[in-house]
C-alpha cells in the first residue's frame, strides 16, 4: 500500500521513540536498528519483507549477546530493534560488512544503525560513504543533485528485489534437491548407502545435476514475476533439460524436478510479484495454484503422470510435505524425510515403478511400504534398509515418490519463507 509523507513521518517519530525507551533503560551498551531503503511511496511488499528477514537471520547468525528484541511491520516499513550486550563500534563494522555482502542481491536495501546513549540516542556514522544504487558514486552526492530521478532509483531497487527473491527460491530449490538426495535409507533409490536400482547414476552424478539446474531455477521465478507463459516456462525447461544432460553424460537424473520444480518456483515467483491475488494467509497456497494454472494452460505435457499431479494442485507433493513436517517435529530432518518418503510410496501411483516393473511390482512396493508405515516410528528405518535389498534385487526404483519428497522439500522452505510475507 501506498504511505503518507505524514505517515512516514510518524514512523521516524515513533522509532525514535523507541530508540530512546531502549537505551535510556541502561541494560544494554548499544542498540542495533534494521529498516530497508526502499525508494517510492510503497515501503513494505512481499520481496521487501522477504528481504527484511534475510536481514534478521544474517543478524541471528553473527550470535550477537541480545538483551531485549522488537519488531514493527506495517505499511511504513519493517522494523528491527535489538538492544544488545555488546561494544558499539564493533557491531556497527559487523552490520557494514552484511549491507556490503555482495552474495546478497539487495543487501544494499538494508539500512542498519548503530546507536548508543549519553542523554539521548547517538547514532555511529558509516566509515565509508553509500554508493549510489544506478552509477556507484557516493549515494549523497548523486541524492543532492537528483541526478538520476525517483523513477530510474525505484527501477534499480525493484531490480535488486526481485534477483534478490529469485536467488532465494532457486536457492530453495537446488537445496530441496540436496536434501532429497541425501536422505537415507531410500529403498531403491541413490542415497547415501548405495546406488538403490540405478547402475547408471550416484551421489556425485546427482549433485552435478542439481548444480545445473540452480540458473534455471532462478530464471523460472523470474519468469513467474514477469507473469510469463507456461510455453515460455517449457522453452527454459527445455533448455535445462539440456544443460543437466551435459553434466551427467546423458544420464535422465532430474528430468521430472525440471517441470515441477520449475513450476512451483515460477508459481512463487508469481505470488511474489503480485500482491492483488491473495491476502497473507493465502501466499503458501497461492505459489502451488499459480504453478497449477499454468500446467492447465499446457496439458500436452511431456509426463502425464507429472502434468496430472500438476494440474490437480500437487496433491502428493502436498501430502509429503504435511508428512515432512509432521516428522520433523519427532525427529531430526533426515529421518523426518526418509519416514514421509516411506509414506508416499505407500500411496502414489508411481509411474517409474510402473515401468519398471508392471502393474506387479507397484502392487509389491506400496504393499510393503504400507507394512513399514504401519509399525511403530522406531522400527521403519530399520524395515527401509530392508526393504531397499529387496527393491534392488527386483530393480524397482519409486523415482515418483523420490520427486514427490524434494518438492515437500521446497514446500517446507516455501511455508517458512512465506509466513510473514
């Protein structure tokens, strides 16, 4: 929403306000500050708030002594307090160093200040001067001439928002990926113990082959903010396809993640850019039916198994990623994901097996991953081992229920990064 000079205004009161409350309590020996600068009259949109908790992780990270934490978060902007425990000058270095990261598309945006007190809140002065966010000279400078203009100033940030959230849902994406992978025990799957059914692919192989497809990724969300069609989609799948073919020598590792995962990404990327479509306690669902409009717009899908389950609104992936995080909170991450997959095989009509090994071997696999869901949460690891010598020997591999668990993945970050957007 657009905000008043007024209402800005107001905002610069009250956080002096508070500054002030903070450090004249003499319980901490400085005061950190988190606001973004944000060009135009819109201070506050999804990307900006996807943006401002990246700053309030980078913070969490640095292990900073904290002594009382606030947070604003309003149409003026985000807002950030930290009363801290620790020396000034210090932590003002730190902050630089994080609106300076170069890995951070927009850290830029950030606006951290330091603050101490001697009667009223002093704020420490920047060792090096801002630069300019379109030319790279001294941001002041460029500020008192108006040399480039409000316009050509919102341009460049809503340029540095939109990398900076494509970055982060790629990043979420080759992660899911990751984590898939490592996942252990997978029955019949590469995994961290074996190969599973597959003679023709490792760990290494699929690393390489998520690494590929990390540009894609980004350009799918990308697409998705643009508002882009499901032909422009395939076309960059098409050539992602291509690219993970050139690192794995030809081997079909990631084939089915190409379509969906670029689907769900571009979906987010979607939500991302347009605000009007949802209020915020809709923006998880809202990524998965922004990918699923977009596979109903292109039905002549490659995988119809894939297309279906895109179509229909990715319930498996849903299913695992319920199962996912209801594991997660019994169990660490590993174990959490090789349960739900255990799950998922017992349910999905898995088109790899089916090739595989008939209407005869889908029948045993979900048979037996039922009789492993079905003993208690102690015992399934152990059953999976077993039951991967079994699928081996047989040469099943559940590759649907595999794909289905690094998209719960995805859709675990994605309902992390996007409680508070």
């Amino acid at each position: 929403m657009k905000v008043r000079l007024e209402e800005m205004l107001g905002a610069r009161d009250r956080r002096a306000a508070i500054q002030e409350e903070m450090l004249a309590g003499g319980q901490g020996r400085c005061l950190a500050c988190l606001t973004l600068n944000i060009a135009g009259d819109v201070k506050r949109t999804r990307m900006s708030r996807m943006l401002f908790d990246r700053g309030l992780s980078e913070m969490e990270k640095r292990g900073l002594r904290v002594i009382e934490y606030r947070e604003i978060d309003e149409k003026t902007g985000s807002e950030a307090f930290w009363l801290l425990d620790e020396e000034a000058e210090s932590v003002k270095e730190l902050l630089e160093r994080i609106e300076e990261d170069e890995s951070i598309a927009a850290a830029r945006l950030f606006d951290f200040d330091v603050l101490t007190y001697d009667g009223a809140p002093i704020k420490l002065s920047r060792k090096a001067g801002r630069k300019c966010l379109i030319c790279e000279r001294p941001a002041a400078e460029c500020s008192r001439s108006r040399r480039h203009g409000l316009d050509a100033v919102k341009e460049a940030t809503d340029n540095m928002l939109r990398n900076f959230c494509a970055d982060t849902l790629a990043a979420a994406a080759h992660d899911a990926l990751i984590a898939e992978l490592e996942t252990t025990p997978k029955p019949g799957l590469v995994d961290m113990n074996n190969n599973g059914a597959h003679s023709d692919m490792d760990i290494d192989t699929l690393r390489r082959s998520a690494d590929a497809l990390l540009p894609y990724f980004k350009d799918a969300a990308l697409m998705g903010m643009s508002g882009c069609s499901m032909k422009e989609l395939r076309a960059r799948g098409i050539e992602a396809d291509r690219e993970m073919l050139d690192v794995t020598g030809g081997v079909n590792t990631h084939k089915g993640m190409v379509y969906s995962m670029g689907l769900l990404v571009s979906g987010m990327g979607r939500t991302l850019a347009d605000e009007s479509e949802a209020g915020a306690e809709n923006i998880y669902e809202q990524a998965i039916k922004n990918a699923a409009d977009l596979a109903r717009a292109d039905i002549a899908g490659r995988d119809f198994g894939a297309t279906k389950e895109a179509c229909e609104g990715f319930p498996n992936a849903v299913y695992s990623a319920e199962r996912l995080g209801i594991y997660k909170h019994r169990h660490e991450v590993n174990q959490a994901a090789a349960l739900a997959l255990i799950d998922s095989m017992a349910r999905l009509d898995d088109t790899n097996i089916l090739r595989r090994g008939g209407a005869e071997g889908l029948a045993f696999v979900r048979e037996e991953a039922s009789r492993v869901a079905a003993m208690p949460e102690v015992d399934r690891l152990k059953a999976a081992k077993e039951l991967d010598d079994e699928m081996i020997k047989r040469n099943l591999s559940p590759g649907g229920s595999a794909d289905m668990l690094a998209l719960a993945f995805l859709l675990d970050t994605w309902k992390r990064i996007s409680h508070n957007l």
